[in-house]
C-alpha cells in the first residue's frame, strides 16, 4: 500500500498523539538532535500544538502505522524561545508561520514525502495569510564525537525548497542529549523563506 500525506487541524490530530510521540522520540535520537525522549514532555508538546489556532499537522501514513509527521503553527503563539530572536531583530512574528518539526522514518525517506511536508506546511501559511515560513535547526560542531561519518546536513533540500539561513536569529533550546545526564541548552539558528516574494 502506497504512503498517504493527510493533513490535520489542531485536535483532530489528537489520536495520532501516541504515534506521533514515538515519531519525534525515535527520529531525534539521531545526529544531530541526539534526543533523549520523555515521554511526559512529548504529550505536553504535542498539546500545545492542538490548542493553538491555526496549527497543522502533516502525516505520512503507510497502511494503518503513522510513519512521519510535520507540524506548523502561528509564530504569534509560539514560545519565547521562538519569538524572542525576531523581535530583537525587528521582525514581526505576526508575518511568520513556525515549522515544528519534520520526522520521518530513514526507510521511507528519499521518496518526496520531506517536500510534501514542507508544501503542506506552507499552503496552511498561505490560507491564513501570513508571508514568511520558517523553521530552526540544531547546530553540532563538526567534530562532534556522535557525528557519522556519513552525516549530510540538509542544508541544501531547504535551499532548494527557498530558504534562507540567517544565522544572526539564533535561540537556544533545552533537552538531554543520550550521552548527557540532566538537560541543557542547545544552540539553534532559523531558516526563512518568503511565500510571497
């Protein structure tokens, strides 16, 4: 059975929450987020996401198993972390619809599913009006001891999808990375890409 793209609106994504959990804790223990899953904060996360107005998520489904997701939502109702970096810069979060996250099993990766996530993401920005999407990204050092040997950072798909890095809008994050024990904050840095240029 071929990988369906649904898309969903806030709570209607709620019975996937489960799925979705084990999606981000999964995926992100591998370089570069290196993420050591709790499964108390993935359910708090994932309900932020379904009460705020506007929100989206984006799922891969192959058969009846969730097999990746992408979530969007309105910068404006996002946490400090996110805005903080814009407003400091002059820009509006207001304009910006936020990408969450985009995960998706390594098997199923290579196939278009990453640009459908991107496509679904930023016709749900387009509908409620806002110009830019952006998302950030982890920054490890290059010889971080975790790193594989054959890592290909995925700089170059968003390029071709149209965004911009602008590392001068940086923030941190906090989590526990696999080798660490207690959590602490990780260095981000955004990506921007004008829907209406």
């Amino acid at each position: 059975m071929a990988t369906t793209i649904q898309s969903f609106s806030g709570s209607d994504a709620i019975p996937f929450f489960d799925d979705l959990a084990r999606l981000r804790t999964t995926v992100f223990r591998a370089f570069p987020y290196l993420y050591e899953g709790n499964p108390d904060y993935e359910q708090t996360y994932l309900s932020t996401y379904a009460k705020s107005e506007g929100s989206i998520f984006v799922l891969a489904i192959d058969g009846d198993q969730v097999v990746g997701v992408a979530t969007g939502t309105p910068m404006a109702g996002e946490t400090d972390e996110v805005k903080l970096p814009f407003l400091q810069a002059g820009l509006d979060p207001h304009e910006f619809f936020y990408f969450g996250e985009s995960v998706l099993l390594p098997q199923y990766r290579g196939q278009g599913i990453g640009v459908q996530f991107f496509e679904g993401r930023e016709q749900q920005a387009r509908k409620l009006g806002l110009r830019y999407a952006t998302f950030c990204a982890v920054e490890r050092p290059a010889d971080h001891p975790r790193r594989p040997a054959d890592y290909v950072p995925l700089d170059s798909f968003w390029a071709k999808r149209g965004y911009t890095h602008h590392p001068e809008l940086r923030t941190t994050f906090t989590w526990r990375d696999l080798d660490e024990t207690a959590e602490s904050p990780k260095p981000l840095s955004f990506w921007i890409r004008d829907l209406n240029p």
